[in-house]
C-alpha cells in the first residue's frame, strides 16, 4: 500500500492489476488526488509509458509536483473533458483508464473546503475552483422543489421535502453561510440515533449538485469507451449506490440508464465486457485500515 498525508489510496493494488499495465502502455488516471494510483502506475510502467492524470483541485496539482518523472503529465481540468484535452496531446487510443470517484481524504477534513460533517467551514464543497456554484448558493437561492429533488435523488433522504422546506424556511430568517448553519438544520429532521449518516447524506446531495457529478461520470464513460484501445481496460472506484448503478449500467449495456441497444437477433451492442463477475471490494485487513473504504466497489472492464 502507497500512503502519503494527504490520501489514502482505496483498493490500490487491486485497481492497478485491473489495468493490466503493459509497460510500453497509454494510461490515464482520472482522479489523480493525493497520486497515489498514479505513483503505483508509473511503478509498472517502463520507460517508453506514458500516463496522463487530471485533477481540477489545486491541492491535488501541489501534490503532482511532488512527482518527478517525464512519463506523467498532468491535465489541470475536470476529467468530463478528458477526450478533448487528450487530443491536444495527440491522444486517440489508450490502454487503460483508471478512475476513483471517492472525495479525498485531504478534502474531507480541511475545514475550509466545507465537505465535511465534523468541522465548521463555509458553504463551498466545490471540487476545484472553475466550479459555476457553491454550496452556499444551492442552498439559499434553489426553490423548494428542487432542493426536495436534490435531497431525495443525490443524498436518498426520506423527508426530503421537510428539509427543503426547512432550508427555505431557515435563510428566510438570514442566509447559510457555515457548515454548521446546515447541520443546525438537519440536526432537528434527523432520525434519532442516525445523525451522522443524515448529515453525510444530506452533505453529499449538495456536493453531487455543485459539481454535477453524476452528470460529469456519464459523458466521462461514454467517451472513455471511445478512447479504450481493443482489450484496453476502464478501472472504476464508486463509493455510493448512484455512482456505481452508472457505471454497472453501461458496462452492461453501454447506457448508464441500463437501456439496450439490440439488433434484430436481440444482440446487444455494447462497447466494454466486465472481466470480473462482481464488484470488487476492501478485505478486512483494509477496512481496519482504512474505514472510508467500507462503501468501495471496484468494477473493471474491457474493451470489446
């Protein structure tokens, strides 16, 4: 296991030999974050390999610096432009494409970044600073109703239109500015003794709304399946129910709504193969390790 201060890689080993390295290879890591699956790519890779990384987080770049080696180039952009910026490059095909979804553990607990539930910190949660909102603005300026929609699509949460209404009812009174304004809120709606898990809930809403994450993993994988080489594999690392349903749908299908696209002889026509039969997940000696592992589900495909 590679660690460093800033992250602690999820699935490390298992999401590298899923990429099936040739060392002569293409390869981009999406989420490059603390690098920790880059540093273990770079260590398969021979000195003819390539392999390009994207972050948008600056704090993620500081730690890119940290990584001498002219086989890694990183991309300061969102990943949702990965084709784009590959071709500038002079990239058509790779071999593999690693990607983690999970917010790193560096983001989590830096106060002032607003993605966690333990510390006070201003309204932000954005995953880099090109992001058009924050958190502050989904919750003072979005209506009723599509905070209900948010709360109850991104975060699952059953009252979701009491705590829309709440929201509303509460900047009435003044504008959310912390944190803690937030969890002052949630903290009357939430089910007794499941506190913690509503308020990352609810957190997790807002972060999948500021940063469209939902919507920026469907253009990643359909255009990650045009950029796969034959046999190249996709590597992804979900951490909760509507990331992974996304990526298990179009693996399945080739449509991150599940939705087949049959021939006249009911042949489904779908670029990727999953290789393993389930997803992959933390053993036991992991999560002692590393508990934000415990909700990780790995999937691994190939090109067809």
């Amino acid at each position: 296991m590679i660690e460093n201060p800033y992250h602690t890689s999820v699935l490390l080993h298992e999401c590298v030999d899923g990429l099936a390295i040739k060392p002569a290879g293409i390869y981009v890591d999406v989420t490059f974050g603390g690098g920790g699956h880059s540093r273990a790519i770079l260590g398969k890779l021979g000195p003819d390999g390539r392999l390009f990384a994207f972050d948008q987080d600056p704090d993620a770049w500081r730690q890119a610096e940290k990584i001498d080696d002219d086989r890694l180039e990183l991309i300061t952009a969102n990943f949702r432009h990965i084709q784009k910026y590959l071709r500038i490059h002079g990239i058509k095909q790779v071999d593999g494409i690693m990607a983690d979804f999970g917010v790193s553990s560096f983001q989590l607990d830096a106060a002032e970044r607003g993605f966690s539930t333990r510390f006070d910190g201003p309204l932000d949660m954005r995953m880099g600073p090109s992001a058009s909102t924050d958190a502050a603005e989904v919750l003072n300026s979005y209506s009723a109703e599509n905070l209900q929609k948010i709360f109850g699509m991104y975060g699952e949460i059953k009252n979701a239109r009491t705590l829309a209404q709440a929201v509303v009812q509460a900047r009435t009174q003044k504008a959310l500015k912390t944190t803690s304004e937030f969890k002052e809120i949630l903290a009357k709606l939430a089910p007794r003794s499941r506190e913690f898990k509503y308020f990352a809930q609810a957190f997790q809403a807002v972060r999948i709304e500021v940063n469209q994450e939902l919507a920026v993993i469907e253009e990643f994988l359909d255009q990650a399946a045009n950029l796969l080489a034959p046999e190249g594999r996709l590597v992804v690392l979900s951490f909760h129910s509507l990331e992974d349903r996304l990526v298990k749908n179009f693996i399945r299908t080739g449509d991150c709504q599940g939705k087949e696209d049959k021939d006249l002889f009911g042949v489904v026509h779908k670029p990727l193969e999953s290789i393993i039969r389930k997803p992959i997940t933390a053993s036991e000696e992991e999560l002692k390790r590393n508990p934000r592992s415990r909700s990780a589900k790995l999937r691994i495909a190939a090109k067809i």
